[in-house]
C-alpha cells in the first residue's frame, strides 16, 4: 500500500490543477455555442437542439458510475487511475473537432444527427478523464486544509479556462464572418489541442500505487448498486451533491443563454465576450480569497455566503427583463465573485467526503466489501459527476424549453430574423430570475450538510 504525504508538491499541485483547462473547457464552450450553433447555423429548431444536447448529456450520466468503479478496478489492477484519464485526454479532442465540422449543405436533420453522434463521443471520452481526476484529491493527501489548497488552484485555472474557452472561443468564430461553419471549425480545433494539452498533463499527477485494496471484477449492475450505495450510505455526499446540481442546473442556464443575451438583449453577438470576462475576471481573482475565508470560517459556511452573494447578483440582473442594457455587467461581476467560492469550496468538500467515508468503512471492517471495499473513491467521483452533467444539460434543456414556448425563432446561416418580444424577455428571464430561483433551493439543500472540519481530522486521526 503506498503512502501519502499530506504536504503537495508545487509540482503536484500545478498539474492537477492544469486538467481543468480540461475540464473547464468541454463544460464552457459546448454550453456556450452548441445550442446555437444548431439553432442559427444549422437550422435545428429550438427544442430539437435542447434534445441533443441532452441525449448526449444523459449517456454520460448514465456511464459515470460504471466509469467509477472501472476506475477503481484500474487501481486495483494497474496501482494508477492513470490510463482511464489518458484514453479521455487523447479521444475528446477528436470528437470535440466532429462535433463542430458538420459539412456545408447538409439538411437540419442530418446535420442534427452528425452532431449527436460526435457529441455523444466526446462526453464518453470527458467521463473517462473526469471521473478518475475527481477522485484523485482524496487519495493525493489527508489534510483537510491541503485539499482546499489543491481545490482552489485547480478553480483558478477552472476560471482562466473559462475565461479563456468562453470569450476566446467565439472571438475565433467571429474572424469568419462570411464563413460561420469555418469559424466554428476552426474555434474547435484550436480549443481541442488546449483540451488535449491540459488532460493529458494532469494525467501524470495520478499516484502509482492503490491506498487500498479494490475488487478486482464487477458487472455494469454491480457499479450502478455501488453508485446506489455512496448516495444511500453517505448523507453528506447526498447534501452537497443535491447542492452542486441545483447550481449547475443554474449557471449552466446561464451559460447557454449569454449568447442568445447577448444577441437579443445587448444587440450584439459578440457581446458574449465582455459577458464572459465580466464573470471571470473576478472569479479569477476570488478563488485564492474563497480559499482564506473557508481556512478561518469553515467551507461549509463560505460556501453559504458564496451562493448568498450569487443569489444576490441574479435578482439584480432581474431588471434586465425592463431595462435591458450594459449596466449588467456589474451584477454579472458580482455573480463572478461568488461563482469562484461556488466552485472552490464543494469540489474542496467532495474529497473530505470521501476521506470521512472511507474512514469510516476501514473502521468497521468493511475493507472486502462492496465495490473497492473501504476506497470508493472512483465510485463517488462517477456518482459525483453525473449528478454535474444532469445540472448543466438540464441548464441548456430548461434554456431550449423556455425559448420554445416563448417563440424564439430558430435560422440558419445567411439568414436574419427578428425575435418576439415574448422571446426576448425570456431570453432575459432564464438569465437572472429563474437562476436565482435554483440558487435559493440550492441553499435549502446545503443546510443538511452537517460535515465539520473536527468531524474529518478526528476521524483521520
């Protein structure tokens, strides 16, 4: 059994948290542009688009816990959860590149089909790396503050990487304005050698050796009974996860609307850009802050004030329903702040979770049961982030349902329209209103989180 030293690296620290140029890449680009990529430049109707994006978003949900405990095998087997991340780093930039070089001149129906299908593969090669790379803080040390640390520089490079995809991608696009599908090809291929380049860097992070002992085999039923027992078992798994799909289902509603926000309420497109820099901007800047106000308050609680804060500047951005116009960039900076705390601190609590339910098996001699026995790390990371990827496709779904019963009308390259009011306000209306309504449920379910920073080290002790 290898050890681990509870003080990470420089080193250690930096390449974990480069895989979120990674992970923050797939989750911002594609939410940002692929829903209108398929309403206004292939010619997908509204809610044809929602269903793709959530068929593809809904296979990986459901391959998430068998991706868990083939994580947890590969340990056993190999001592590293290492080759998983490398087949997702080496294959999602191939399929991102499908995704977004639909021919010119296919119809609507096989353009919506070839994006389905290349989409579907990117989202099975993300799990492959996503889920092994979320279970890797638990098992690269046991200090609870240390985990914070790694989770906050792995936020900071979430953030630029968000920044990054979200404002740079369209800028990409938009040097081809007479040439739309060439701007998104070229967009995507230049994302997918950043996404190849910081998945396949963080890869190298993974420790050699199993903590402890895995089973070696397991059906596809037996992962999904595994995935079952962490949600039933863990109650503080059940809180936080609940919490962070709520606000993923929030935010990434947000994010598929700036787009059509900034088309339909600023009257620009690349409006977007100004968009994504108001939001990051600050979140770059508050992640290592997040990290000083949990060391001396508790995650638990900095994170009730970050979301606090988010609630705040969503019914700020209300207004914009009656009074459209660049004013919102300031609420929009202001939900940055506290998005950076909204992703820091839970990602920072996953591990502590985990940590304190392995503990706690190991205690009751649990070590040959179940599904990696007392490390259920790869289970929890599967379970953790199909709960993330029903948040944010369901932003996009939520976001395609309201632009259809507004009557928002879909277009294709070279061809211009002029959207219903009705639309326009619900375009408004899924950026700030509905959001804000997410976040407050999201705070009810935080309050059941009942995890203390005492509770993990006595139990570690």
């Amino acid at each position: 059994m290898g050890s681990r030293s509870n003080s990470l690296s420089r080193g250690q620290v930096t390449r974990y948290a480069i895989g979120s140029l990674g992970t923050g890449g797939f989750a911002t680009l594609p939410g940002l542009v692929l829903v209108y990529y398929l309403t206004d430049s292939l010619g997908v109707t509204a809610l044809a688009a929602g269903a793709i994006v959530t068929a593809a978003k809904v296979w990986d949900v459901l391959i998430d816990p068998v991706i868990g405990g083939i994580s947890d095998r590969a340990l056993a087997h190999t001592g590293s959860r290492r080759r998983t991340m490398l087949i997702g780093g080496i294959g999602l930039p191939i399929a991102f590149i499908l995704t977004f070089a639909v021919p010119a001149g296919l119809g609507p129906v096989p353009a919506a089909l070839w994006v389905l299908v290349a989409f579907m593969f990117a989202a099975t090669f993300f799990s492959l790396f996503q889920v092994p790379y979320i279970a890797l803080p638990a098992e690269l040390t046991d200090d609870y503050r240390e985990r914070t640390r790694l989770l906050s520089w792995r936020v900071v490079l979430l953030t630029f990487a968000i920044l990054l995809f979200g404002a740079g991608g369209p800028e990409l696009r938009a040097m081809f304005p007479h040439d739309p599908l060439l701007g998104y090809l070229v967009m995507a291929i230049v994302a997918a050698v950043i996404l190849g380049f910081g998945m396949l860097t963080s890869a190298s992070v993974a420790p050699s050796r199993p903590l402890l002992p895995v089973r070696p085999g397991a059906t596809i039923a037996e992962h999904y009974r595994d995935g079952i027992a962490v949600l039933r078992e863990s109650q503080p798994f059940r809180a936080l996860l609940a919490t962070f799909l709520l606000q993923g289902l929030a935010t990434g509603m947000m994010l598929a609307a700036a787009q059509y926000v900034a088309r339909w309420v600023l009257g620009d497109e690349t409006a977007v850009t100004q968009l994504f820099v108001a939001l990051i901007a600050p979140a770059l800047l508050m992640a290592p802050v997040w990290k000083l106000i949990a060391d001396r308050i508790g995650k638990e609680r900095a994170f009730r004030l970050a979301s606090a804060v988010f609630v705040l500047a969503t019914l700020v951005l209300g207004a914009m329903v009656w009074m459209p116009g660049w004013w919102i960039l300031a609420p929009v900076a202001l939900a940055g702040a506290a998005y950076a705390g909204m992703q820091t601190l839970p990602m920072a609590m996953l591990p502590d979770v985990i940590a304190y339910d392995r503990t706690l098996r190991a205690g009751e001699g649990q070590e040959a049961k179940g599904n990696g026995g007392a490390n259920r790390s790869g289970i929890f990371g599967g379970v953790w982030t199909a709960g993330e990827t029903t948040g944010m496709a369901l932003g996009g779904t939520v976001l395609t349902i309201v632009l259809a019963i507004t009557g928002y009308l879909e277009t294709t390259v070279g061809r211009t329209v002029e959207q219903p009011e009705s639309a326009v306000v619900g375009i408004a209306v899924s950026f700030s209103i509905l959001p804000a309504i997410l976040m407050i449920a999201s705070m009810l379910t935080l309050a059941r989180y009942h995890l203390r920073e005492h509770d993990i080290v006595g139990t570690s002790a």
